[in-house]
C-alpha cells in the first residue's frame, strides 16, 4: 500500500531543505551549472603555452581561439590528441572557541565524538569542577598545531579523480576561390571536463557564526535556539564537446579575419546527500545540549547539457608583432536534468523522482592578444580573456530565491616558444583564472578567488610532422570566513597531453 504520508513528507523536506537552506549557504549550492564555467585549451601546442593562443598564425587551435589564425596554414595539416588528467580537492575547517559555548567547536572540530547515550545532557556538567573531571569518557583529542593549514597534513578530507580521454581531432585545409585565399578547419574537443566536487562536513542551519545567511538572536537562558548539523556532498562527472567549424579568410597580406561555429553536447553524472547528523540546543551562554539525528537525503541522476556558440575574429600580422581579436557572440547554456531522490530516517525509506530543465544565458566575451618576435626562433605571446559571467542570466526550473549569480573572469595567459635547434621546440606558459564564486565572509564582494597555472612542453619534428607534449599544473587556494571557523580550500589540477600534427 502506497504511503502517501511519507512521499507528502519527502517533497516538503526536499522543497524546503534542497531549494531554500542549502543555496543559502555558499560551500553547500544545489546542483546547477557547477563546473562550466572554465574551458579545457585547445592543442598540445598552445597548451604548453598558457592556453595564449588568440594571436597564433598558422596553427591548428584557431579553430577555436581565433579563426583568423587559420590563415597562416599553406596545406593540408591534421592533428590528433589525448589527455591525462587529475583533479584534487581538500579542505581544513579550523573551528575556534570562543567566550560563548566554548566547548562547542570541540564537536565540530572532529575532537570530541558525542556518544548517543549523552544526547540531552548539558555540555557543562560533563566537564571538570574544583580540578576534578566529571565524567571521564568526556575525551577531547590535541589538535594539529603548526601545520600550514593548507597543506594536506592539516586537511580535514582530500578526495581525488583521475580520467584520460582523446581530447583533439582536427584538420584544416586552405584554398582558394576567385583569386582569394581562404582556410577551412573543422575539429572535435572536449571543451570541458565536469569535474566537480564540494563537501561540507560542518553545515549549520542557522549558522552561529555568520550573518550572512540572516541576523541570529542572542540566546537568553529562556528561548532556545536549535542548530541543526548537517553533512553536505555534491559531486557532478561528465564531459561536454564540441565540434568546431572555422573559415579564415586573407583580406591582405597583413590583414585577417574569420568566423567560427561550434554545437557543444555533453552529460554529467550527479549526486547530492545531506546528512543530518545532529543538532545544537543553545540555552544561554555555556550551556547546550547535543542531539543525535538519523536522516539522510540523497539525490541522484544526470545531465544533459546542449547549445551553440560563433565567435568571429581578426588578425593583424606585422613583421615582428601579431596582434590577434576573437569576439563570443552571446549564447544560452540548456540543461536537462533528472533525478531520483530518497529520504532515509527511523520510519524507514521514501522515493521519489524530479526533473526539470534550466538555462544559462551568457553574454558577449572577447580576447586579445598580441605575438612578439625578439629575436629569432623565440616568440612571446600574451592574452586576456574576457567572460562578462556577472550579466549572465540563470532561468532555473525550480524557484529558488536565493541562488547565487556568477562572477566575471578575467583570464591573463602568457607563452613563450623557443627553437633549440632546427626541429626541437621548448614552450612554457603561466595563467590566471578567476573563479566564478566568491568566498563567504570575502573582503571583495565582485571577484572570486584565483588559480596559478604553469604549463611546459616540448616539440619535435618527426617524419611529416611534429609530435608534442607538454604538462600543465594548476592550483587553487581560498577560505571561507565566519566568526567560528575558517574553511582552507584547496583545489588542484594535473594534466599531461600529448598529440601528433601531419603536414601534408
């Protein structure tokens, strides 16, 4: 027999635990739109380099850095490539005491673990009095002192993922059409790597220890504020691709310009859970009480994520500098989700399952570069990229007054190459890359943390062509902020790719 109950009682938990408190607390957001935000680069070559390939003449990742770039391509050239990459996540959350509930953070901290058989006991009388200890099963282990509390000594958790795939297939071929020089390319990418993953073991409703998510009131010995305690896991899988056209067209020997079209399709595997661990009874001051609670809220499912982009971009090509321009035309990001979801307390199991569709409509972006030649067999490249994410549009099928809007990025990339000797190529590159969150508790409120990245590699002229490779290293760091606690965060990613490029 059906217990129409239990499923009442599940679509309100998830309307009002999914949809409102946990997207109004920042390291603990509904599964959306996470992990789309920054772009795999395109080509071995421009990898190597910092992803500075918006000024490149003649190379293959015009196709989808700057068309025009295609110009400088005289025959018939095809590449193939393939990636191995690592993503790492940690984090350290530092609880400190305070004057008010002072043994509080030992709970949190992870440095005393509540038995069940002291759920309702006040904290207070289970402490010393007159040097004496009142009950000796009350054991609070020494925290970790004078570690970096980035480091992974000091990280409450780290969780890691390995993946390799093809990430390049592409072929670009010039011609000519009434006396004018043209180059067409077309290519296969895997634009996007979803790897996404945020844990929060400390999640608070309300949150003692920020305003942020709404002014608490002091408690006074008489009304009593509970704290519920919950364990938040998010994790999304998946990739997205694309297929690129580009057509670059030589106006005059100096001059260059060109128009991209790219369908990009792709699906993520999600997964969501609160768990509802416990809850604080704050009385006054000192004096609280702790709960054991036994309810647990999973989700689980797909994405499917779809839409189309052109850009259009010009080059200028002088003797020892090449300045380069691609401009985004605005696009709408569609995703289709669905997902099963199971609620887990002392009455036993209920399902049910949701699905929906959200869009994520971004406006116009460009980027710039220019390429300097020094010297022989040496050239430096720079780029900007900019991503007006702030005035992107999110229409999302479920109401959820308190989501959260991107931030712009800036991207800063710089590259150099540098012929060794005939055929052998040396290229390093470095880059910046904001993230599209901010931080709770954040002195600057419209700019999100950033990630260094430093990449090298390598070329060589083998048979028709070259074969490369090169290595790319990148990490994030950034902290949460409250009056409790401070959150590090650590973010980090490795990748090796390497390819070959025929030149017929």
């Amino acid at each position: 027999m059906i217990n129409f109950r239990k499923i009442f009682t599940l679509q309100i938990v998830i309307l009002t635990i999914f949809s409102a408190n946990i997207s109004a607390q920042h390291r603990g957001d509904n599964l959306s739109f996470q992990g789309l935000s920054t772009q795999n680069e395109y080509g071995v070559r421009v990898s190597s380099m910092g992803g500075a390939g918006v000024s490149l003449l003649g190379d293959l990742s015009a196709i989808f850095y700057n068309p025009a770039g295609l110009t400088g391509i005289k025959s018939l050239q095809v590449s193939v490539s393939a990636n191995s990459s690592n993503f790492g996540w940690r984090e350290n959350q530092d609880y400190r005491p305070n004057r008010l509930f002072a043994t509080l953070p030992f709970y949190l901290e992870g440095l005393y673990i509540p038995d069940p058989a002291d759920d309702g006991v006040f904290d207070h009388e289970r402490l010393w009095t007159d040097d004496q200890q009142i009950d000796s099963s009350y054991v609070v282990t020494d925290p970790k002192l004078g570690l970096d509390p980035f480091s992974e000594e000091a990280a409450d958790w780290k969780h890691d993922i390995s993946n390799f795939s093809v990430s390049d297939i592409s072929v670009a071929m010039p011609f000519e059409l009434e006396g004018n020089n043209f180059v067409v390319g077309l290519g296969y990418h895997q634009s996007i790597s979803i790897e996404d993953f945020d844990r929060n073991d400390t999640y608070l409703d309300p949150h003692i220890g920020y305003f942020g998510y709404g002014e608490i009131g002091k408690v006074n010995g008489v009304d009593t504020l509970d704290v519920n305690w919950y364990k938040f896991l998010r994790e999304k899988s998946g990739s997205v691709n694309s297929i690129n056209f580009a057509l670059g067209y030589e106006v005059m020997k100096e001059i260059n310009v060109g128009v991209g079209f790219k369908y990009f399709w792709g699906n993520s595997d999600d997964k969501q859970a609160l768990d509802h661990f416990g809850k604080f009874s704050l009385i006054d001051e000192n004096r609280f009480k702790f709960y054991h609670k036994n309810q647990l809220l999973q989700s689980s499912g797909s994405s499917d994520y779809s839409y189309m982009k052109m850009n259009i971009g010009a080059l200028v090509n002088l003797e020892k500098i090449t300045f380069g321009i691609n401009i985004d035309l605005p696009y709408t990001i569609t995703r289709d989700w669905s997902y099963s979801t199971t609620l887990t307390d002392s009455n036993g199991t209920v399902n049910s399952s949701t699905s929906g569709s959200d869009e994520l409509s971004i406006p116009i972006g460009f980027s710039a570069g220019l390429t300097f030649l020094p010297v022989d067999n040496f050239s430096l490249s720079l780029a900007i990229e900019n991503k007006q994410f702030a005035d992107a549009e999110f229409s999302l099928a479920n109401n959820d007054s308190t989501h959260r809007n991107w931030s712009n990025q800036l991207i800063f990339r710089v590259g150099t190459e540098y012929e060794a000797i005939p055929g052998l190529y040396l290229r390093a590159g470095y880059k910046l890359i904001p993230e599209v969150f901010i931080p709770d508790g954040a002195a600057i409120k419209d700019e999100g943390p950033t990630a260094k990245s430093y990449s090298f590699g390598a070329g060589y002229d083998l048979f028709m062509g070259t074969i490369n490779v090169a290595y790319e290293i990148r990490e994030l760091r950034y902290y949460d902020s409250y009056y409790s606690n401070t959150n590090y965060v650590t973010q980090s990613y490795e990748n090796i790719s390497f390819g070959y490029t025929i030149k017929f």
